[in-house]
C-alpha cells in the first residue's frame, strides 16, 4: 500500500468524516455518542 502525505484538502472532509462517524458508532474509541453532520465535520475536522 503507497502512502502520500500531502496538505489537507476540502474534498478530503467527506471521506475523514465517513471514518470518523465509522468509529463513534462502533463505540469502542472515543466518547462521543452522536456522528458528526457535514456541518459539525467542516468546523471540527478542518486544519483552518
């Protein structure tokens, strides 16, 4: 598997939320109960 490590990009925050909302639903890794909406995603996810 290659791996690019390259600057954050808007069209990245979909993808980055789908995994963090996999994570908070499977409930074993972070506290928070309640998957994120694109809108809570945008201002919690985004480098800015």
């Amino acid at each position: 598997m290659a791996l690019e490590i390259r600057p954050y990009r808007e069209s990245d925050l979909e993808g980055m939320r789908a995994i963090w909302n996999a994570i908070v639903e499977a409930g074993n890794a972070f506290p928070q109960v309640y998957p994120l909406s694109a809108e809570e995603a945008a201002k919690f996810l985004a480098l800015r």
